[in-house]
C-alpha cells in the first residue's frame, strides 16, 4: 500500500513538471508559432495566471 502511494505521489510530480514545461514553451513561442497551432496568446496568459490547483 505505501509502495502504491508512493508511486501515485512520483506520478503526480511527474505530471506537474511537465505540464509547467509545456505552458512556459507555449509562452515563448511566436504569433506565427502560435498561430499554426491554433493558440491565442491570450489563452496562454489565462494557464499561466490560473491558481495552481485549477490548472
């Protein structure tokens, strides 16, 4: 049961830390970048200033 919850517990940061790596390259792309995946900077303003527990 500890080795599970544990486990979960590496995941979970796991996850975080991608997540945080994934938004702050969204936030140092182009117009044009954005643009030719369909994101607004806009939208990536509104993930990075979202208290952390909604995002």
């Amino acid at each position: 049961m500890v080795l599970r919850a544990w486990r979960a517990l590496v995941e979970m940061v796991r996850l975080r830390r991608e997540r945080s790596r994934d938004r702050y390259q969204l936030a140092a792309m182009t117009e044009r970048e954005l643009g030719d995946c369909g994101i607004t900077r806009a939208e990536i303003e509104y993930e990075l200033h979202k208290p952390r527990r909604r995002r």
